[in-house]
C-alpha cells in the first residue's frame, strides 16, 4: 500500500565515523547522528529515538482511529515512548518500548478507553514490528 523511504551515510568508521539520516519527506535532511548521538548526549539524533517518535506516533494515530470509531470525536491524546537499548550477548539489543499516553476524552467509559487503549498498542503497525516488550501505561483526564 504505502513505501517509505530514509537514507543514512556514515563516514569513518567506529566512534569517529560521523552518519547522517534524510528522510523521504524532507523532514531530517542530512541529519548528524553517530557514536556521541547514541551512546552520550551529543546534539543529533540517533536510531533509538527515532524509533520511539515512529512507535510514539503509530500507536497515538491508531488509538485515535479507533477512537473516532467507537463514535468519540473530541478530546487529545499524548504519547511518550521510551526505547532501551542495552548490551547483551556481545552486541546491542532494542529490549522494550514503554509508552506513556496521557489522554482527555470526554465522556469516555475508563474500561472501554483502557480496552482501546490496548488494542491500539497491539496492533500499531510499529508495535507489530518491535521484537521487543511493548508495555503502556496511560492517565484519562
């Protein structure tokens, strides 16, 4: 249906190999990411966060979706994931993706928003990519 498209280049290699990401869109054109990006607190960017705006803002659209489907057409959802690398098995590992929803949606039942809630978080395209733990909290305004 859709194909989306992003480039990285890296120069160098190692901790002084420096990268660079452009998106299809434009939005990250040239972007600066490398070692000091991921693993120190660099200006740039890095895969791990990129990876939490994408899962961030796939599971916010679904849930909203379903929302709009369950008859609700007002109100705001706000997403924060939080991705962990960590080092494992001699190499690096995405071991989870946290994702912390604060949400007002007026005259929502709280078990129903918490069932749509899940579900969206289940089948947002970008959770059904992670092979990692997929947790979610969220607070209902």
């Amino acid at each position: 249906m859709t194909t989306r498209t992003a480039t990285a280049r890296y120069s160098g290699f190692g901790k002084e190999g420096k990268g660079a990401i452009t998106t299809q869109s434009g939005v990250l054109t040239d972007q600066f990411y490398g070692f000091n990006t991921r693993f120190e607190d660099e200006p740039g960017t890095n895969p791990e966060e990129l990876i939490a705006a994408a899962h961030a803002g796939c599971f916010t659209m679904a849930l909203s979706f379903a929302l709009a489907k369950a008859g609700f057409s007002e109100g705001t959802l706000e997403t924060k994931a939080a991705v962990k690398l960590e080092q494992k098995d001699g190499g690096f590992t995405i071991t989870r993706s946290d994702l912390t929803l604060e949400a007002s949606v007026p005259g929502i039942d709280p078990d129903q928003f918490a069932d749509l809630a899940d579900e969206a978080k289940k089948n947002c395209p970008v959770s059904k990519l992670m092979n990692a733990e997929v947790s979610l909290a969220h607070k209902l305004n």
